[in-house]
C-alpha cells in the first residue's frame, strides 16, 4: 500500500477480521506461516538482489544474516506454537479449592511493525512471523530508506496475504505519523532511540504496549589474558558485517595496554585477509545505504584527528563517494570524550581506547546509557563474572561478538535507553501475546469460609496457615 494509504480504515478493517476470530486457531496460524516459508523460498533470489541494491552484500551474507534467521525462525514456530498457544494450568492457591487456575496466552490483537533499513528483510520479517503465530493482524511499515528491500516486501506480503490480516504501508516520515496516531493493539519498532521516544509516545496516549530494539554504544572489551589474534578476527569480523551498519555491532574497542598494539596489528591483519588491500572496491565489502550516511561518517573519520591530536588514523577511512563504501577505520588513542565516542557510529569506524584499571571501564561504561550488546575476550574466568555481575546490558558474548542474536533460544533487546522487550524464537511469540489469567471454581463444593458473618472465622482460618 502507497504513502496515500489511509491508515484508519485500515486498522478498522483489520480490527474487524480480528474480532471475527479468523486469526485465532493454531491450525489458521500454521497455513499462514507455511505460506509465508513458501514466498521467501520461491522469491530467494529476488531477495538477495533487492539486498545487494540496497546494501552491497553478497548472496552469502544476505542469506545468512537475512534470509536463513527468517526461515528458521519459521521452522522452530511451526514446530512449537501449537504447545506454547495452550492453555497452562497452574495451582489456584488454597482460598480458591477446590478450582483450577489456567494462563491463556492470547494474542494482542492489531500490531503495528515499524522496521529499520540496515536489515530490511530479517527485522521485518521476523516480528511478523510472531505477530502470525500468536494470532494477530499486523500493519508493517518497513523503511523509506531500504527502497528496493521495501518494495519487494510489499510485494510479496500483498500478494500472498488480504490487507485485512497483513497489510504491508509504503512511505516516509508523514506516514510513520499518520501510522502512530492510530490505535493498535501493540507496537513493535526497530531504529534509532531518539524515533523510539516518539514511538512510546505516541503509543501512550492509547496505552498501548511496546518492544523497543533500539541501539546505542556496545563496548568491547579485549583483557590481555586473551587471545589476541581470535580477538581481533571475530571483533573485526562482527564490525565489518553490514559494514558496520548493525545495532549489535562493537561501536568501539576498550583493550588492554599491554595489548593494544598486537591488537590493532592482527586487526589489520584481518581486514586485508577479509576485503584486501582496498575494501572500499571490494565487492564483498557492503556499502552505506545513503549518501547522507556516508558523509555522516567521512566527517567523523576526517575530523577524528582534529578534534584530538593524541588520535592517530592508523588505517582505512578511504572511501569511495559513487560505490558509497568506506575501507574500516582504525583509529588509535580515542578518548572518552572524542566526537566518534558521542553516537553510535554504524558504521565501519573502529575507535581504539585502552585501559589498564578495569574497574576504571566498569565505572566508565556504567555512567553512560545501557548498551545493546557487550562484548568481552578474556581467558580469565573471575573476570567474565565481575564484568557480567556489574554491567547491565542487552545481551553479548563472551569471547565472540554479535552471535548471540543468531541464537533463537536467547531472547533479544535492549534495556534503558538501548530499549524494552526481547524477542526471538518462544520470546517473539510471547511478545505478541499476553497472559489472560482464569480461575475455573468448581459448582460442586461452596466452602461457605468466604461469606458474612466473620465473628470467629479469622481464628479459625489461621490454624490452617
């Protein structure tokens, strides 16, 4: 549907389907994500031309970073919605004998899914596979940015789904406005925390719930008891992907003094192993998806070294204006305060601070807005413990980087300022459900300890407890 959509009878008629019933029955919701499983595999290699339009990847990461999360993500609720969707009885508890106490999880109703550029098939699809499997109607609204991503989306999810249940809305900012001042049921928004405020804001006046998956500053942390080479390989690794552009990705590296210089050489190492001498013509390296973004980032690269003359532009940062690519930055002596330590980069900019105190960067980390992900490299076991009993965070990894998020036993998502909710796997559909509590009392037997008169009953009731 085009930017002259009109949001409020869409969200009526999808309101109306709802309280129909049609999208409650686990077998409907079954048929719908067979269908959906059945699009993405007969459309792949559309896909992953729309990705590299938009992007630059290759058909491999598109696949495994978008494509393959998707259909496994389809796989495992398949398998498993119609034992989550039952009803869970509990103990109702001594005051309620004799009753049963039983959890319906029971869909929102008509959600809306906002949905970013970085990722424009994964981070829409995968909320929608758990809109479908907790029983819902969903508006998506992916990114203006992401244009041929988006294009295609909508193409698909029309075709193989009435507006009524699906309904896919094309456009920019007025949309987005237009889409937020309608009454869903729940929200679900992926981008940036500054849009996300707007989003829990306009979800207020409704007091309609949210999943906020933010961003922000992920640290990582490389201890000198680590393995420096793997170190640098698997942060190179989870910096590069997307070039950069991934809210879980490491925004800037905190290593060890006695380290930083083994580090950054097998940094190098990597990023020449990985794209070659020249990545920003590497055609496996991916672009920036706009212009505006490039310059964003050319200009906190340029003026690193201005801003603070202890910086050193060890290497990369050449770039490409017409491919829209910029070969990873490694800059040397950041401080706290540097302009590339103010936002989050997304970014192939690669900040090198070092420490020698940890409980320095505890409290340095601690005094800065919760991050997405932390990542720390260590082979010190006491270390892992402080370092993830101290610092609040949406998820990481130990020794690695990003594949938490590929882990559909993990929940995934912020916390504070980094967002709100998790998903993935059993956590996407309890997202979009919620918990209706019934307690079924049995017409057989009234204990009449309930009723006036009470003379003598508290008494009486309290040798029992």
């Amino acid at each position: 549907m085009s930017e002259g959509t009109n949001c409020t009878d869409l969200v009526a008629r999808q309101r109306v389907y709802f309280n129909s019933g049609a999208t409650r029955p686990v077998a409907f919701r079954r048929v719908q994500l067979d269908k959906l499983a059945r699009v993405i595999r007969d459309n792949e290699q559309a896909i992953l031309g729309a990705l590299h339009e938009d992007l630059g990847k290759t058909d491999f990461e598109a696949f495994t970073t978008e494509i393959l999360l998707v259909l496994e993500e389809i796989a495992l609720m398949k398998k498993k919605v119609a034992r989550w969707a039952r009803p869970k009885r509990t103990s109702a508890g001594l005051f309620n004998f004799p009753a049963r106490a039983l959890e319906f999880r029971d869909p929102h109703g008509v959600c809306l899914i906002m949905s970013p550029w970085n990722y424009p098939f994964q981070l829409t699809l995968m909320p929608l596979i758990g809109a479908i499997a907790a029983g819902n109607t969903a508006v998506v609204k992916p990114s203006a940015y992401s244009q041929s991503t988006t294009a295609l989306v909508a193409k698909l999810l029309t075709a193989a789904f009435p507006p009524e249940y699906i309904a896919v809305v094309e456009g920019g900012r007025a949309v987005n406005q237009d889409l937020l001042k309608q009454h869903f049921d729940y929200i679900f928004f992926t981008g940036s925390v500054e849009v996300g405020k707007l989003v829990m804001e306009s979800a207020s006046r409704f007091l309609t719930p949210v999943t906020l998956e933010l961003g922000g500053k992920s640290p990582c942390i490389i201890d000198k008891s680590a393995d420096v080479a793997l170190a640098a390989k698997r942060t190179v690794w989870g910096k590069c992907i997307n070039s950069g552009q991934t809210c879980v990705a490491p925004d800037y590296i905190l290593v060890h003094e006695s380290v930083k210089d083994a580090f950054i050489a097998e940094a190098q190492n990597s990023i020449m192993r990985f794209y070659g001498p020249t990545p920003h013509l590497n055609p496996e390296f991916p672009n920036i998806v706009n212009r505006h973004h490039f310059d964003r980032l050319s200009a906190l690269i340029a003026g690193a070294e201005a801003a603070n003359p202890n910086v050193k532009l060890v290497s990369g940062g050449t770039a490409d204006p017409a491919l829209r690519k910029i070969a990873p930055a490694i800059l040397d002596g950041v401080s706290w305060d540097d302009p590339v330590m103010q936002e989050e980069l997304f970014g192939p900019i690669i900040p090198i601070l070092t420490w020698t105190d940890e409980e320095e960067i505890i409290r340095k980390i601690l005094s800065r807005p919760r991050p997405l992900a932390l990542y720390l490299f260590t082979g010190d076991k006491a270390q892992q413990k402080r370092i993830l009993r101290r610092i609040p965070f949406g998820g990481g990894c130990i020794n690695d980087t990003i594949m938490h998020v590929a882990t559909h036993t993990l929940p995934f998502g912020g916390t504070g300022e980094s967002g709100m909710g998790g998903y993935h796997g059993k956590s996407t559909f309890d997202a979009f459900s919620r918990i209706k509590s019934v307690v079924d009392k049995s017409t057989r037997i009234d204990i009449p300890l309930r009723y006036a008169p009470f003379a003598g009953k508290y008494r009486a009731f309290r040798k029992f407890l």
